[in-house]
C-alpha cells in the first residue's frame, strides 16, 4: 500500500523525535503564548500566565516545562546576567537588545546571514545559529533623561 520510500521516511522522522517527552496541555498553552510575546517573558512571566488558565499551577510545573521547550528546541533560553532568563519562541533567528537602564530585551530585525557565510568559509565551521545580543540605552530610557 505504500512505497518503500514514504515508509522508511516516516521510521526517520519518528526515530529522531524526543520520545522521553510526551504532549502536554500546560505545554502547549506555554509555547502559544511565547509564540505571540514579543516581551521575553521570564519564568515568573510565564507563571503567571499559566496561573490565569490554571490557579493551581505551580511554579516548578512551568519552570519544568520551560526546561523541556527549551531542551527540543521550540524556545530560546535568553540569559540575563541580572539573574532573571528570558524566554523566546519567536523564529527565524534575529538579534535582541538588551537596556542596561531597565533590563527590557527588544527583538532586532537582524540576520547577519552575509556574516555567517563568510564566517563559516574563513573558519571552515559550519554555523547552525547564532546568539547575538546588542546592550545600550532604549529609546524609552533615554527620552527619560
């Protein structure tokens, strides 16, 4: 019924899943809404998110969860060094940019792909992705002063 082809794709795609982790509902409800933030949102973010469709959530629940997003790919851990991780699910890659005065992270249309290219061909590294991180004043901060 179906070619050897289509068969031996499907053993592939399954063989490479995560197996160790199964769908959950808390989940999902996570990733749609780091989907739609542009905030990175920090774990208590997301907690108190998750809260507001669970009251009885717990923090260790989403922070596990988080974990897991993060360990098969679906989200960016973005570490702070003020101690408070940020979270993306917003792809392709771009650059971020973090305010040294409020600690906001901002998503930059920037993909360096020419940089890539030529890095990979001066280096011989093949360069899956990067993490490229801007630090200054926002606009807001410095319109404050």
């Amino acid at each position: 019924m179906y070619s050897h082809g289509i068969c031996q794709e499907v053993r592939i795609i399954i063989s490479t899943a995560p197996t160790h982790y199964r769908t959950s509902r808390i989940r999902n409800n996570i990733l749609d809404y780091l989907k739609k933030s542009t905030a990175h949102p920090s774990a208590n973010d997301v907690h108190q998110f998750a809260r507001e469709q669970n009251p009885r959530i717990s923090f260790g629940t989403v922070y596990r969860n988080l974990n897991i997003l993060v360990d098969i790919g679906e989200v960016q851990r973005l570490e702070s060094s003020r101690g408070k991780d940020r979270f993306d699910a917003r792809f392709p890659q771009h650059a971020h940019f973090r305010c040294d005065t409020c600690g906001n992270l901002f998503d930059l249309p920037l993909v360096p792909d020419q940089l890539i290219v030529e890095l990979s061909e001066k280096t011989g590294h093949k360069i899956s992705g990067h993490n490229l991180e801007f630090t200054g004043i926002c606009s807001s901060c410095s319109s404050d002063s």
